[in-house]
C-alpha cells in the first residue's frame, strides 16, 4: 500500500481533505489580497490602455498556459493515488517531460500570435517574459501533484503565499524604479522561480525529479489523459478568450474596462477548484474502487460548501462592484463596476459545476467534460464575438455567464446519467440564495461608504447562514 492509499483510506481522510481545503482557501484569499495590490499598483501606474494591453497579453499567456497544461496536473494527482511508490516515480517524470514539451510549445503559439495580431513590440516581448514564467509554473504544479496526493495540502498553501509575497514585492520595485510596461510582465518570474525550489525540495525524496521521456508512460498517459486534457484546456481558455476577442473588436479603453473586470473575476474563479481539488484524491479513490456511494457522499458535501461559497462571493461583487474596481484599476475604469456584477453570476455557476466536474474526472467520463467544455467554448466564442461588437462589454460579459451556465448544466445531467439522483442539497441552494437576498439590504442605508455597507451585508449573510443551520451543514 502506498503512502498516498494509506493517507486516503484513513477514517479522518474526508476530515484532512476538508482542513487542507480550508488553508488552501485561506492562503489563497490572502494571496487574492495581495493580487489586488499587485494589480492596484500596475493598473495606476500603466493607466487604462496599457492596463488593457498588460491584460491581454496576461490573459493570452494564460489561455495558452490551460492548453499547454492540458489537465496534466490534475491527472497527475488521480495517477499517483492509484500507483505505487516505483510507479508513481516513473509517472513524475514522464509527466514533468510532457510538461516542459507542451509548455514550450504553447509559449511559442503566444509569442506567434502576439506576432500575428500586429501587438506592439512591448506586448510580443511580454508574452515571451510571461511565457518564462509560465514554465516554472508548470514544473512547480507538476512537482506539487505530489503534495496534494498526499493530502500534504499545508505545504501547497505555503507556497501559494509565498508566491505571491514574491510576486508583490516585485511589482513595488518595478513600480518604484519606474518600469515600463514590457517590464511589468516579469511580476511572476521571482515568485515561480522561489516556490519551484522550495517544491522540489519537499518532494525530493518521493519522486523521481529529472524530467525521462518514458515512452510507455507517454504512451498510457496520452491515451488516457487525451480526452480529459481537451476538455481541461477549452475549459482553461473558454473564459479568457472573451478577453482576446473584446481587444481585437472594441476600442483599447473598453477593452481596459473588461480587463480590470476579469482580473477581478480571475482570483475568484479559482477558490471552487481549490476547494473540490483538496477533495479530488478522495473522489479518485473512491471511483476506482467502485464506491459510486462514497463518491457522492463526498462530492454531496462539497458541493454543499461550494454553494455557501459562491453564493456570498457573488453578493460581495454585486454589491461592492465600484469599491473592488476603484482598488483594482482606479477611477478611470468605473465603467467596469457594471461588467464585474454581471459576471458575478458566471462565478456562482463555476462553484456549481466544479464537484460535478471532478467526480466527472474521477470516474473518467472524459466525454461528458469534453462535451461540455467545447458547447460552452463555441456559446462563447459566437455571443461574445456578436454582442461585443453590437452592445459593448457589457454584452460580452452576458456571454460569459451563458457559456458558464451551460457548463454547469451538462455537468449535472452527466452525472446523473451515472445514477446520481441528488447532486446536491436544493434546500441548501434556496436558503443560500435567502440569505443572500436579505444580506444585501444594508447596501441600502443612507449616508454609509460603499464599502461598510458591502461588509455589513457579509455579516449579514454570514450570521443568517449560521443561524439556519447552513453552516453546519455544508
């Protein structure tokens, strides 16, 4: 039995999923923080058109990051749950070896495309420096699949703070030195570059390190991995080729003012997949033991929590719109206040389909998440196209909460195509959606700052929640 089976069967796995799931949630709210700083300090300094050039060029980088990632890393994790301690060596580093391939690969597409869309050279040069950064994130997500097979989740939000204190303090100096806007897109490079030694490090002594292109393990990963890294990499660029699209249809400020809307949306999207990810070597071992019951038990209650979640993280954005944007991008981009709130709703939809979408993965209908993800890539893609060019971004970002909601609802009909009858706990929905409703009255009282009131309805929320009973029970 491998150390990862033995932490998994523990009768308190479900117990340290859910705390590892909580400090990565946490880490992940404090490195948000910290993010906003980060993007405060570039938004001001650049101003609005080089705001939205920074964006795009951050966005293209990252749509070709979730292709180049093509799901790997979460395949890595269902991979070395099931292998043991000989096997999953070899599997690390047939992985680590398609990771770098793939990257590089992808960094030259950005770099050829960045070419092709007549960029400036400050953006092609960008997206080459970003593209650096990009593969030491993919070394470092490779190594930490390790960490999170493990259930060693405290270590993974470690390093995702100390990423982002990196990050942070790179940006003051660039700031501070007044750097242009090609130099802005080094901010991830020092932050990579730390975690990247501190992960192998940790990891040292568990895996096999140096990259081996094992063809049998290419071979078994590619034909087992090829249906789900599809879906993973349109699920990756589905959301962030609105971006690409608004920069070559509507004019630089418009595009500015649905960038500092995305990068808003951006640090939340993830919070969902950190959530159902620490659950995720739970899902995987039940699936392939064949415990349709267990599964959705445990994906029951993480749906639970993903519904309280996303629901008062969508109320804050409603009500607190202008307040975030004026910290994120400044007074220039107040426009933009009315993009985030529509998306607010696209990231409720994202918290309801992750657990679904994992369980999905665990029981390998990499089908269905195909399916899904390319019928919401190609509404996408068609609306936003369309709308933006007719209604401006507003329009656009009303596309993005069509092709979200799409998603979500394939999710759910696949799995109950597995026998799953209940995918969640309505009641729960209906009372989060109360809570909600109440909770946002306090927007209302006269003569308050925008952002007591926005607090004030959190609280409110929050205690309606714990009051019910909700609490508990997700």
């Amino acid at each position: 039995m491998t150390a990862s089976a033995h932490v998994l069967d523990a009768p308190d796995a479900g117990s340290a999923a859910a705390r590892g799931g909580a400090l990565r949630v946490g880490a992940y709210l404090l490195g948000t923080l910290l993010s906003v700083v980060a993007a405060a300090l570039i938004f001001h300094h650049l101003g609005v058109a080089d705001g939205g050039r920074y964006v795009t060029i951050v966005a293209l980088v990252a749509m070709v990051g979730g292709l180049s990632d093509a799901g790997l890393s979460t395949i890595a994790v269902r991979e070395l749950v099931a292998r043991d301690a000989r096997d999953r060596g070899a599997v690390m580093g047939a992985m680590l070896a398609l990771r770098v391939a793939l990257t590089l690969a992808g960094v030259a597409v950005a770099v050829l495309f960045a070419l092709a869309a007549g960029y400036e050279r400050a953006m092609v040069s960008g997206a080459a420096i970003a593209g650096g950064a990009l593969l030491l994130q993919a070394l470092q997500g490779t190594l930490a699949a390790e960490l999170t097979a493990d259930l060693r989740l405290g270590w993974v939000a470690a390093c995702d703070v100390l990423r982002q204190l990196v990050g942070v303090g790179w940006v003051v100096a660039v700031v501070a030195f007044g750097g242009g806007l090609a130099v802005f897109f080094t901010a991830n490079l020092p932050g990579f570059a730390v975690v990247l030694a501190l992960t192998w490090w940790l990891v040292r002594e568990r895996v096999q390190l140096a990259p081996a292109a094992v063809r049998a393990e290419w071979r078994g990963l590619l034909r087992d991995a090829l249906p789900f890294a599809l879906a993973s990499a349109v699920g990756a660029i589905y959301f962030r080729v609105a971006v690409v699209l608004v920069s070559l249809i509507a004019t630089a400020r418009e595009t500015g003012w649905f960038g500092a809307s995305f990068r808003g949306i951006e640090v939340l999207i993830v919070i969902p997949q950190l959530v159902v990810g620490a659950a995720f070597p739970l899902f995987a071992r039940a699936a392939a033991a064949g415990a349709l019951a267990r599964l959705e038990r445990e994906m029951h209650r993480v749906w639970d929590a993903c519904v309280l979640l996303g629901v008062g993280v969508a109320l804050v954005l409603l009500v607190g719109a202008p307040v975030i944007v004026q910290v994120i991008a400044g007074p220039g981009f107040g426009p933009a206040a009315g993009v985030l709130r529509i998306q607010a709703v696209a990231l409720v939809a994202s918290f309801l389909a992750a657990p679904w979408g994992y369980a999905l993965l665990g029981l390998r209908d990499h089908r269905a998440i195909v399916r899904a993800n390319l019928a919401g890539l190609a509404v996408n893609v068609t609306l936003v196209s369309v709308l933006a060019a007719a209604g401006g971004v507003r329009w656009a970002a009303a596309a993005t909460v069509l092709a979200e909601t799409l998603i979500c609802a394939l999710y759910g009909r696949a799995m109950s195509r597995h026998g799953v009858r209940r995918l969640g706990d309505a009641r729960l929905a209906v009372i989060a959606l109360a809570a909600a409703a109440v909770g946002a009255l306090p927007v209302l009282l006269p003569g308050v700052p925008l952002v007591v009131r926005t607090a004030l309805c959190v609280v409110v929320y929050a205690g309606l929640l714990a009051a019910s009973g909700a609490l508990r029970r997700g």
